[in-house]
C-alpha cells in the first residue's frame, strides 16, 4: 500500500523538482536559446554537476592536413594525429531573488489568483532572456562597454549577466561579412547597407572556402539546410523588400517565378525561409548585437549571425545539491517571512555560455553587418 504526503515548496524534493524544470525550460524551450541549442549551433556540457571547478574545458578537434601515404610507403613513421585546442569556459553563479506576499496578507486577500503562482513562470522567462542573450551577444562578439537592454544599462562586471557571463571576443579574419562589399568594418556602414540576398550568399561562399590554419565552418547535420542566419526584424523586412538592381535574384523574384511555375500558395515567407542552403530567420531586434566602434555600440548597424554546428558551448555547473543527487545548474532557495507575510525566492545558476574559438579564428560563427535604423 503506498503512502501519500504533501510536498510543501521549502522541501528538497520540490526545489530538485524544480531545478530540473527550469534546466529543461531554458536548454529545451520553443525560444531562441532552445532553437540553438536543438540545431547543433550551441552545444551543452554539464560535466561540472558532479565536480568541483570554475570552469569547463571543451577540446575542439583540428583538421588534418598532412600528406598521405602511397603505396607500400610505411605507416609507423607516418601517422599522425589528431590535434586538440581547450577553450575554456567559465562559470559563474548568477542570481534572481522575488518574493510574493503569502496567504493571510490583505495583498493576497485582494487578488484573484495565487500571488506564488506566477514566480516560477517569471523566473524563467528571465533564465530564458538572459539565454538569448549570452547566446547572441557571444557569438555575436559584442563587448560594448556599455549594454543597454530592456530599457537597463550594464557596465564594468553587469554586463556579464548579458554576455554568457564571460567577455565576448571580437569576430575574427575570414568570420566577418558586410552586406556591402565596399565595407570592412562596422563604422563603414552606411545607410545603403541594407540586407541582401547576396550578401546571403558571400556569406556561404566564405564558409565553404577553406582557409590555411582555420577550422573548416561546419555544417549543420541531418537537416535541409547547411546553414542558420539569425536576422533581426528590420533588416528581415528590408531583405523581404529588396528591389531588384542589375538582375540580381531578389526575394519578390522567386515568389513571381514559383507564380509563374504554377505553384499556387508561391513563396510562403512566414518568419522563415530557405534559400542557398541556409534556413534565414527572423528573431527580435533587441536580440542581434549593434556594430561596434571599438566597444562603442554603434545604433544604426546590427550584426546579423551567419551559424553553423558548433558555433559555441552553454556549460553547466552544480545545482540543487540537497539530499538526492545534484541536477545541472540550477537551485532554488526561499525563506518565507511569517511576520510580514512574505516569501522571498531566490533562485541560482551556475552557468557560462562562450563562442567556440579554435587556433585563433572563430569556428562555425559569421557576423554579417547592415544597416538598422
């Protein structure tokens, strides 16, 4: 016969019940870090759940490029073998406290619903912000000294919290395009330096074009498509908008020719589309990192982000670590004040998110620079 019992929100059980689900909810949402994450473009390590240390170290193979062997030629002397570059990444704790009033209090005599309900729902769209963020920014290589988001100015360490909690590093030779070849840096782009569709395609040409000392850019596997480009909404619409100019293909060209071909429904655009083996998607602009001026955002230029597979690495740490084994990277404590009538929640992660940086250049990552107004 099985015994029943309640589990109240201070016990062991319920905050490793939810450690685990905020984990999940923020690696494998419908959002953009869980897209990322589902596409092969970041890739997720939890080593440290069940050790110590500060950081996670990911081993990135090299490409070979050694001579053959033909014939009978020997083979001892010959081989040669895989090379290794660590990169490490950090972890560090970063921390969200609420608190809700409690039953027994005239706050939550006066409302409808449970004041506690939506502290779970809240954390971790905020987990899941600060995702998206690491995420982008990171591969995005935007280290402004000051970050402005959601009307909130980080400086010095804060923008951290924006970051992936560690640096980012600036985008690196043969991983920076411009939607006008005249540009080649940031502060060159002017108002003319619209989105393109062939700016789409320099930008696939340059990731299958291989280059002396450089990891190849990896493909994304077992998919339609080989390559993901995160677009922020304005420059989406001015891709969708393009006009025609010297014969180049524009978007509104192959919806006429699906026309022409008979294809009733045409070119369903949607947030979405494929074109040149790449899968374009339209996220939200506060998501796509500005253009920098040294580390001086610039507001007028977005760097949209040509992706591939192993672009970069969310890491994990320990998390509830009560009675019962630990889960990756999150902790929930609270502390319910009976006087006042108050609960205070605060919740814990222990994470670090970096973009992939193999030999020097950047691995599966493109910036690709417009203009955004």
């Amino acid at each position: 016969m099985g015994t029943s019992y309640e589990v109240s929100s201070s016990d062991n059980l319920a905050k490793k019940l939810w450690s685990e689900r905020l984990y999940q909810d923020t690696v494998h949402n419908k959002d953009l870090s869980g897209m990322l994450v589902s596409e092969g473009v970041v890739v997720v390590e939890s080593n440290l759940v069940k050790q110590g240390g500060d950081r996670v170290r990911k081993n990135w193979s090299t490409r070979i490029s050694n001579k053959g062997i033909i014939g009978d030629a020997p083979v001892r002397p010959n081989a040669v073998s895989v090379n290794y570059v660590t990169d490490d990444i950090i972890v560090d704790k970063l921390t969200l406290a609420t608190k809700a009033k409690t039953k027994g209090s005239m706050a939550q005599q006066r409302t409808a619903f449970d004041l506690q309900d939506s502290v779970y729902e809240e954390s971790k769209n905020w987990y899941i912000q600060r995702a998206n963020t690491g995420m982008t920014f990171q591969l995005g290589g935007y280290n402004a000294a000051t970050i402005t988001y959601d009307g909130i100015t980080y400086t010095g360490d804060e923008r951290l919290e924006m970051t992936g909690l560690q640096i980012p590093t600036a985008p690196t030779t043969y991983r920076k395009q411009f939607a006008v070849t005249t540009d080649t840096a940031d502060t060159d782009v002017a108002s003319d330096a619209t989105m393109n569709l062939q700016a789409i395609d320099r930008c696939v040409t340059a990731a299958r074009t291989q280059n002396s000392g450089a990891n190849n850019f990896k493909p994304l596997m077992g998919k339609e498509y080989q390559f993901l480009l995160l677009l922020g909404s304005t420059g989406f619409q001015q891709l969708i908008q393009q006009a025609q100019s010297n014969g180049n293909l524009t978007v509104s060209q192959m919806i006429l020719n699906q026309l022409a071909g008979g294809k009733r429904d045409a070119f369903n655009v949607g947030n979405s589309f494929l074109y040149n083996g790449t899968k374009v998607v339209e996220v939200s602009d506060h998501y796509i990192p500005f253009g920098l001026n040294s580390t001086t955002p610039i507001s007028t230029v977005k760097r949209a982000l040509f992706l591939g597979a192993e672009a970069g690495c969310l890491a994990f740490g320990k998390g509830f670590d009560g009675s019962g084994d630990p889960v990756a990277g999150f902790n929930f404590v609270e502390e319910e004040d009976k006087i006042e009538n108050e609960i205070i929640i605060k919740v814990e992660s222990i994470m670090g998110i970096k973009k992939a940086v193999v030999n020097s250049y950047d691995q599966s990552v493109m910036t690709l620079s417009y203009y955004s107004a």
